[in-house]
C-alpha cells in the first residue's frame, strides 16, 4: 500500500482478525492475554526461527511501557 493512512488501517485490521482467529472477543480482541499473544505471533508468521515470539514480546513490553507513561525509544 502507497498511503501510510491505508497501510496502518489494513496492518491494524488483519492483527486483530488474528487475535480473534486465536480466541479473542470479537468486541473486545486485548482482553484476552493468550488470543493477543496467539494473535501477535501469526500476523507474523510462522518461521521456527522464534521471531514470532520474539515480535509478540516486544509489542507486549511496548504496550507496558505506554501503559505507565513510558515514552518508547528505536531500542525497543
């Protein structure tokens, strides 16, 4: 996608039919820890080389560092 606007808007709707594919409340798709978790991982992919995890982790201590008014850095 060319449009910044329309690429975030596509990114944001396929991670959360991800996380609602794993589980998630289709109103609601954060509440549930393991579907967010189980969702990160395959708007990713599946590589058997941990990046997944990898990637869900980092966007999970992202989320907790914005949660306490945390500022994020291009190390995280």
């Amino acid at each position: 996608m060319k449009n910044p606007l329309d690429n975030v808007i596509g990114g944001a709707f396929e991670l959360r039919s991800h996380i609602v594919d794993a589980g998630g409340d289709v109103n609601n798709p954060m509440a549930n820890h393991t579907a967010l978790v189980n969702g990160l991982k395959a708007y990713v992919g599946v590589g058997g080389n941990g990046f997944e995890t990898k990637y869900a982790d980092n966007v999970l201590t992202n989320e907790k560092v914005l949660k306490n008014g945390g500022k994020l850095n291009d190390n995280q």
